[in-house]
C-alpha cells in the first residue's frame, strides 16, 4: 500500500501545470471493438471530455457505445491519460479507464450491468488550432482489443 501511495504522489508532483497541457480537451471517438474473444467486431463510438490535473495528466468522464448481433453496450468510464512526452505535434500516451457496461441482449430481452476496465496507448496528433486526431488501441474488459480513432479539440492547448 505504501508503494501505491508513493507512485500516486510521485505522478502529481510531476505533473505540474504548464500552459501546453492548460486546456480541457472534449472528443469523438469512432472505430472497432470486440467484446469477448469470440464474438465479431462491431462499431464502438463516444465521446469524452478530459480536464487537465497536471502537466502531462488528464482525467475525465467517457461514453461509449456499441452495438454488434443484438448486443447493445453501453459504458459510462472515468478515463485517465498520461501523456508520455510534452508540447510536441505528435504525442504518444498511456490511458486508462474503469467504469459500469450495460450490455443488453435484444434476442432475449436481457439486460446486465457489471463494471468495465481497460488500458491501452496512442498518438495524439495536433494542429495549432487545438484540433488533434488521436488513433489508439486498448485491452480490458469488453475490449478484446478496441481499436479507435479520437477526434477533438483542446482549449488552450498551444500545439
């Protein structure tokens, strides 16, 4: 326990405001997911915004949605983002979220509710205008992989 209070301490002390990262940032994502090993991929979209804790941090609530076969998922995640470098066009990132999946079954009429989790990495690409493409992959729970792409803009970003 004492590790994991140290790292959490550690991630905040370095993540200090700077002007580059001083912008909350709302995005669209589009792409593909798989929900378990042996089910097809399906569309996934959503959408998120993430608010700045720091100079290379980022939280924020996420909404994704996916429908495949008469599966509909629906997640509501709290979505974190580290940005591995700064104030770069190209920025590569680790993310992470946890959250609740309500996968409902339209062929008999079940709906379930569980908790979701999963990690991954992408490139954040930016303008100067503060828009920025982000592809991205992820793994977790229903996301055997979750292959994206983000589009945005981010509030006073300077790249």
């Amino acid at each position: 326990m004492k590790s994991f209070v140290t790292a959490v301490i550690l991630i905040f002390v370095t993540a200090l405001p700077v002007k580059s990262q001083s912008g909350v940032s709302i995005r669209g994502t589009i792409g593909a997911t798989r929900a378990f090993l042996d089910e097809p991929f399906s569309t996934a979209a959503g959408g998120a915004v993430l608010i700045p804790i720091g100079r290379r941090t980022a939280i924020g609530p996420e909404f994704l949605f996916s429908r495949v076969s008469g599966f509909q998922d629906r997640s509501v995640l709290g979505t974190g983002v580290f940005y591995l470098t700064e104030n770069n066009r190209i920025t590569p990132y680790l993310t992470g979220s946890i959250g609740m999946l309500r996968d409902r079954d339209t062929h008999i009429n079940f709906t379930s509710r569980e908790w979701s989790g999963g990690g991954g990495a992408g490139l954040r690409i930016a303008t100067r205008s503060g828009l920025f493409a982000a592809p991205e992959i992820r793994l977790g729970s229903h996301a055997f992989p979750m292959v994206a792409v983000h589009l945005g803009y981010s509030f006073g970003r300077t790249n």
